[in-house]
C-alpha cells in the first residue's frame, strides 16, 4: 500500500511542476505567477480543489506522441473566495504554451458545465499562445465547445475572464463572450492576430502592446473592463468583484455587514454642484459619499469616461450605479458611452442587481462624427436596456437632464421605480438660451428682450417642479439627504415583480 501512495504522491508532484523549474523559474522572469501560484491567490487559503490533474493530450502528429505533461497546459477546479463557491481554470504556460488541444478544452468544458449545475461563478485565468497546432480542427472543435458553454452560461452565472499573459487567435473569443474581462498591464496581450500576422497581410508594423495590450483595450477598444499593474492586484480585485456579485441569476444578491449608517447624511452634498449650470463637478464623490463606506468598484474606467458605472453596497446589498460625468464632456452621452451604460444595465438586469442612476446630461453629443458612427443606434441600445430592465429602477437628477436624453436615463416613462430630483435639477427639452434663440428668433435683434425670454423659460421650465406636477419626479429632495432616501427606496422596492411580455430572446439594436 504504502508503494502506491508514494506514486500517488510523486504523480502528483510532477503535476504541480507543470513545464519544469526552468519554465517555471522563465515565468517569474517575465513578472508572471504561474496557473497554480495565481490559483491560489485568488481562492480561499486551502479550498482549491481540482480536478483532472493527470490528463494527458492524445496526439501524435509531429512528434506529439513523445511530449506529455500530466494537466496538459490547463489546472481546473473549484474553490471559494470568502466562503463562497467559485469555478476556476487556468491556463499552465509553462506547458506547450498554454496552449488548448482537445483535452485542455476537454477540461475547461467540464468545469463550464458543473458551474453551469452548480449555479456558480467561473473566472477563467488566460496565458495563452491559443490553438495548438499540432492538433489541427480537434484544437478548433475544441474552442467551439468551449464558446457554445460560455454563450449558455451568459446571463445565467457570472463569467470572469482575466487576461494575465499572451492571449490569441480562438482563445480571444471566449474571454469576449464572458460578463468582464480583465488584463495586467505589460505582460498581457488580446488580439485576433499577432503582430507578425498583421506584418504580413497588411505590412504594417505594430508591437503586441500597441496592437492588443492593456492600455489598448482599456481605453480604445472596450474590450477590458479594467488593467492592473501585476498579477496580485489582479487576482486580489477579483476576490473583491466576487464580494459584489451574486453566484447566479436565481441568487438574491451578496448581503454584507455594514457598518455605515443607512440613516447618515452629508451635509457637503449640498454644495456639490455648483450655481453655475456650466461649471462641472466630479461625480464620483457623490458616488463616493452615497455608498457603504464609501466603497465603489468601478467598471470601465479608462474607457467613455463622461458616464460611470460600477458596483456599491446600499445598506450591505449590491447595487449597480451608472452616473454622467459632468468633469468630460459636460456629461453629454456619445456612441462610446451609450455602449459602456447599456452592457452594464444589462449586466444588471440578469442577476437582479438594483440600479441607481445619478443624472446629468445635457443631452447627446451632436456632430458628423457622432452621427456617421451611428449615435442613434448606439442611444438606443442604453435607452433599451433601461427600458428592458425590470430589477429596482431609483434615479436622482442632480442638474441637467434635457432632451432625449432625459428619458434614456432611467426616466419615470422607462419604468423607473422611484424618480428623485435635487431641488438644482433642470429637466427640459434643451437649455434656455437654445431653446429661446429658436422660439423667439423674431427678437434676435433685441437683446433686452432675448434676456428676458431666457429668464421667463428659465422660470418656468428649468426646474424640477414642472416635471414634479406632472409625477414624472416622485420627489423633490435635499442633496444631503441622497443617501437615506435610496436606501429607503431600496429597501421597499427589495421584493419588487415585474415581468416583460414572453419571447425566445429580444432583438437589441447591436
């Protein structure tokens, strides 16, 4: 007996060697932890528990048959992260690259599917040189089981993706279809095609970083959701994500103790935005002084910087916030930041997360780039997915909130649950001095009089109080009170039912 268990033993060693203490010691030179080292960051102390440790690939084109390495190039499994079951795979580069082959999608597969039984979130860990060649369409069917999965699993349980190294070709296509993606700055990399592909078909030169990097995708493309600087912080936000994000879409959300007062009041919110409609303030400070203490994660940062959007704790329960941002753009929405509100809406509205919305937005940006880059299809798929939205709707209009704009943002019109307004908010259909040059054009030559057209509509439009008369606005609030009056919303929208009429799925204007 004590043989066997001493092979046990030994197998299993050379396992959690992956590729060798050379490849391993070529993976700390680049300023990269290895599949397992990464594992066990992310997951609870000791709860990783894994799975197909000693599968092996079945080729044995171009010498395959004499290159194994139990895992082959893949650690799979399950753990928790503070106490709460997680799925994970991660991707071994110290084994033929990472790279995937039939069984290494053989294995990513099997965990999809019991976090699919299982109702649990999967985070998948990408340091990838993509399809193994060698294998040829059994390394692409094996892709396409995996994309199947991630597209069954969307909306039903949170998937993660984190990119921590090379990532391309098939392997870029996964992450893509996953809720949030995720990169290390310098050593991780998405494209399609690598730079000596781009070199030869379209001879143009590009470094992976420029092509597909984090700063890249982060801030042009969209394609990641945020970049950390290495390995560690990555992994340790994610534990911070998961906190947020309930295991899945029959899953009340995470509840949490807290130790902020659901009652408190900051007084400092008064002064917030300035008498000035045309001076800007920072938003995120209402954000900031609006949640658990003080507590925001925020998604898409670097990217359409003139909206917000992230998770915060109200009363120790998730709740997903989109806000403009008057510091870019004067909070104007655009195509980048329509797209940026609407996916996470959406993300929102799978998994039952209530929405705040913080508005101020003078309206869409206008111009022939805007509009040549189709504005009104991008507006429309923010304007749809708050309309779609049937989780707990509670909107505050801090300042602007003009035209078309106004009922995107989660108006009373798109079923918004509880509609507050800051006694500064200034809800018409443009500004005033628009709005008077076109009305009363005849009196352009008159500037007394054109001044006191501007004051007359000022009166009599800019203010919540005609919108309020109508019940578009439940209610007109102080600022220091924000906090309390959400939470309070919150709290009696918490068993709120709502369903849309039946259909297979709807048709978003992609």
């Amino acid at each position: 007996m004590k043989h066997i268990l001493k092979q046990l033993d030994e197998r299993r060693a050379e396992a959690r060697r992956g590729g060798g203490e050379q490849r391993i010691e070529a993976q700390h030179n680049r300023g990269k932890l290895t599949a397992r080292e990464r594992i066990e960051l992310l997951l609870d102390h000791g709860s990783f528990e894994e799975f197909d440790m000693f599968v092996q690939h079945r080729a044995t084109d171009f010498g395959m048959d004499k290159q194994h390495a139990p895992g082959d190039g893949v650690v799979t499994g399950w753990g928790t992260v503070n106490g709460r079951t997680v799925f994970v795979y991660a991707k071994d580069f110290t084994v033929f690259g990472g790279s995937l082959s039939e069984t290494h999608a053989g294995k990513i597969t099997k965990v999809q599917d019991m976090a699919l039984r299982n109702r649990a979130p999967i985070i998948g860990l990408f340091d990838s040189g993509g399809a193994r060649i060698q294998e040829g369409v059994a390394a692409l069917g094996g892709y396409g089981e995996v994309f199947q999965r991630n597209v069954l699993s969307s909306g039903v349980i949170p998937q993660i993706s984190v990119i921590m190294g090379p990532c391309a070709g098939g392997d870029v296509y996964s992450p893509a279809m996953t809720d949030f993606i995720f990169m290390v700055r310098n050593t991780s990399y998405m494209f399609v095609t690598g730079p000596d592909v781009v070199k030869t078909v379209t001879n143009e030169t590009v470094s992976a970083e420029e092509l597909g990097g984090a700063s890249i995708h982060t801030v042009k493309s969209a394609i990641a959701d945020r970049a950390y600087d290495n390995d560690v912080e990555a992994l340790l936000q994610m534990r911070r994500l998961i906190d947020f994000l309930p295991s899945s879409n029959t899953d009340d959300v995470p509840e949490w103790p807290s130790f902020d007062d659901s009652e408190r009041i900051d007084a400092s919110l008064d002064t917030l935005a300035p008498e000035n409609p045309n001076k800007p303030y920072d938003i995120k400070e209402l954000i900031a002084k609006t949640v658990d203490e003080g507590d925001f994660f925020e998604i898409q940062e670097a990217f359409a910087r003139n909206i917000v959007t992230g998770f915060g704790r109200m009363d120790g329960r998730t709740v997903g916030f989109v806000a403009n941002q008057p510091l870019v753009l004067a909070g104007v929405l655009d195509s980048d930041a329509s797209r940026k509100g609407a996916r996470f809406v959406r993300f929102c509205d799978c998994f039952n997360i209530p929405i705040v919305s913080f508005v101020d937005v003078p309206g869409f940006l206008p111009g022939v780039a805007q509009e040549y880059g189709g504005l009104i299809k991008h507006g429309a798929k923010l304007l749809f997915a708050y309309a779609e939205a049937t989780v707990p709707k509670v909107t505050v209009i801090t300042r602007k909130a003009y035209g078309g704009a106004y009922d995107v943002m989660a108006s009373k019109h798109l079923r918004g649950d509880i509609n507050f307004a800051w006694p500064t908010a200034q809800i018409a259909v443009m500004g005033a001095k628009g709005a008077v040059e076109i009305i009363f054009r005849q009196d352009m030559d008159d500037p007394e009089k054109i001044a006191a057209r501007t004051r007359e509509y000022e009166t009599r439009f800019l203010s919540p109080f005609v919108a309020a008369e109508r019940g578009y606005i439940d209610e007109i609030i102080m600022p220091h009170s924000t906090r309390k009056r959400i939470v309070r919303a919150l709290s009696m929208l918490r068993h709120k039912e709502l369903a849309n009429p039946w259909k297979k799925h709807d048709n978003i204007p992609l």
